[in-house]
C-alpha cells in the first residue's frame, strides 16, 4: 500500500527510525534563502533526511549539502559557528506558536490552516476557504 508522500511522488525512505535535532539545518536554511537558494537548501535536507537518513544535526552533512547545492561551504561554516540565524529562526518559531502551528507541515492562508500532509484537493479547498467573504 502507498503512502500518501509515494501518492503525492514525494521520496521517502521508510527505513528511517531516528530523529534528529534540526536546529542548525534550520539556521543554515535561513542563510541560503538570503542567498538565493533556498528551495535548493530545502529539497536537499529534506532528501538527506528522509530518503538517504542522513544526521542532519551534523555539521560535515550539512556542509555536504551547502557544496552539492552551489553554495560556499566556508561561509557556511561560518554561520553554523557564528550562530548568525539564530535570531532569525528564533522569530520564525515565535510567529509559528502565535499561528498554533504544532506540527509540520502546515498550511495557513489568512486565518485557516491545514495541520498536517494532505492531497492536492485538501490545499486548494483550504485556500478557496480562505478567499470567500465572511
């Protein structure tokens, strides 16, 4: 039986029985969408994670994905040390617990949000919902 990821053509590795902390992915997610590269940064921890089961709490596998996105991986070492994003990120979490955003992902358009994976037709639902007036 498919999963709703293998349904949606999203990979994934159900091999995967750890977690790991993504503080310092997420920092360094910040740094590459100020440099442009943000969609890249992101599909690239996402299959480091979830399809290769990479630690992406380690710091040489998040230079590894900085290099084989285009990005310099001595700059990047620099924020992960320096901590540059932190605050950053810090205000990110900050307006998600201001949202009730609980778990990743979640959609919100305007005052609703969608919790949670969902198919194509639960997305735009959400987003006709939110475009009608009261």
């Amino acid at each position: 039986m498919k999963t709703l990821m293998e349904n949606e053509g999203l990979p994934y590795n159900r091999e995967r029985n750890m977690s790991y902390n993504s503080r310092l992915a997420q920092e360094l997610a910040k740094w590459a969408e100020s440099k442009g590269k943000g969609d890249e940064i992101h599909d690239a921890i996402f299959r480091a994670y979830f399809v290769d089961l990479k630690n992406i709490a380690r710091r040489e596998v998040l230079l590894d994905i900085v290099g084989k996105i285009g990005l310099p991986a001595d700059e990047a070492a620099e924020v992960l040390e320096s901590r540059s994003f932190k605050e950053a990120v810090d205000a990110d979490w900050q307006r998600c617990a201001q949202l009730g955003v609980t778990a990743v992902p979640t959609f919100v358009v305007n005052r609703y949000a969608l919790v949670g994976a969902h198919p194509y037709e639960a997305l735009e639902e959400l987003v006709l919902k939110a475009s009608s007036p009261d």
